[in-house]
C-alpha cells in the first residue's frame, strides 16, 4: 500500500517532543524521512530519534535554536545535503513566558517573539528558494487559538501566535504560483508538558470553554498536520485549521 508521504522529507521544529515529536511519527509512518531540529536535552533528542527509526524512516537531529537566522540557514542547508532536499515544513518550536502584560519583563516579550515568530520566518525564508526551485513544497506552521482570541497574562505569546497566522497568509500568496502550500494550524487545549503543569483549577477553568469538554491530543494536531502535508490538500492554502473542540468557534 502506497504511502501518504513516501519518499518525502519533512522539517519539524520542536520535534522532539509533545506536539512536534507526535507530528514526526506520525508522518514517519506514513513515509515521510524526518529532519528534528530542537534545543532539548540529548536524551530526549535520542529518545525521539529511536522512536521515530521503529518506523523504518531515517531520521537525522539537528541541535539548532531557531531563533538564530544564519544558524537556521546553515542547518537547512545540511538537512538538504544530508537527506537529499526538503519537502515539508513543520514549524512548531516554541515556548512561554506567562506574566500579565504590566509585569511582563522586556526580556520574556522578546524571548517569545524571537523563538515563536521569528522562528517561524527564519525557517521560511531558509526554504524559499529551495521550495521555488522544486515548485513544491508544503509550510505548516502551529499557531494557536490564542492568536485568534486572545488570553490573559499572554501578551507575548499572543502576539507571536497571531503573527503567525499573518505571515502563514503573506507566505502563501507569495509562493502560490509556485506550487508551494502554507497553512497554519490553531491548537486548543492540548494535552503537553506546556499544560501538564497547569493547576487543577485552571484546567477545569479551560475545559469550560471547550465544548466537547475533553483536552486534545498531540495526535490530534498530528493528524491534522497529516493532512496538510499530502496531496490531500493540495488546493488548499492561506488557511488557519482550528482544532480545539469547538473553544473558539
């Protein structure tokens, strides 16, 4: 049986654990070859690369803090010696800094904006040309329903989450004609180390809010992820798949 993603190479930022990692697996599976780029420990990177080898895809890690523009494009272009090219672009690296907006310190602001913005733009442009090139290629970028509605004590990551879904727009009007897709995807309440953490008060404050009153899954997005990767949605771009259980709706 033919696969989903034969033969295909797919970046994922972040990859090596929670969202990012359920995303490489599961395009692995579909046979999908994985290039993680991540900052985590290298027990973690080593745990996400075994997992994703059981498949029998070839995955390569790469220690790359996509916050730093000439690093990410060095990288990129390693991943493209080293496994033949790119196909997909997962950018779902990203982290917090919760405080309300009037204590936030200027340092978290800009932490945020550069690992989960900037981010985002600086994995883009290191594929550009390389997806010109091929007249292919598919941009999936995590965003969140935060970026859509808002969310107390925020403020950064907000702003970043929103910013993406902008630049998801920009960069697929930009690379339309050229057979390139960019999408994003709006997580809900996901169940990950991020909200692991959370109090039992505001997990049930948040699954109040979700109509199908359960937590997602990182599966959940995977799939999603999935789709947007193949042909299945090949006539589809510029779009912003919300999947939360009907919290933003």
């Amino acid at each position: 049986m033919t696969m989903m993603l034969e033969n295909k190479v797919a970046v994922v930022t972040g990859g090596a654990a929670g969202i990012g990692r359920s995303i490489a697996l599961t395009m692995a599976k579909e046979g999908a070859n994985i290039a993680i780029l991540d900052v985590c420990k290298p027990e973690t990177a080593e745990e996400a690369c075994a997992l994703i080898a059981e498949t029998g895809a070839t995955v390569k890690f790469y220690h790359c803090d996509v916050s730093n523009f000439e690093l990410v494009d060095t990288t990129i272009k390693q991943v493209i010696a080293d496994l033949g090219g790119v196909d997909i672009l997962v950018n779902n690296a990203g982290i917090t800094r919760d405080s309300l907006l009037v204590s936030m310190k200027e340092e978290d602001f800009d932490k945020v904006i550069a690992i989960n913005l900037k981010g985002v733009f600086n994995t883009i442009h290191a594929c550009y040309h390389h997806f010109m090139r091929k007249r292919s290629g598919r941009i999936i970028n995590i965003s969140s329903v935060t970026g859509l509605m808002g969310n107390p004590g925020q403020a950064n990551y907000t702003a970043a989450k929103a910013g993406i879904i902008g630049l998801t727009k920009t960069t697929a009007k930009e690379l339309a004609s050229r057979g390139v897709t960019c999408n994003a995807i709006a997580p809900g309440f996901i169940q990950t180390a991020m909200t692991d953490v959370l109090s039992d008060k505001a997990k049930d404050a948040m699954l109040g809010a979700v109509p199908m009153k359960r937590m997602g899954q990182p599966e959940d997005i995977a799939k999603t992820a999935l789709y947007l990767a193949s042909d299945l949605s090949s006539y589809v771009t510029g779009e912003v798949i919300r999947v939360d259980g009907g919290m933003c709706m």
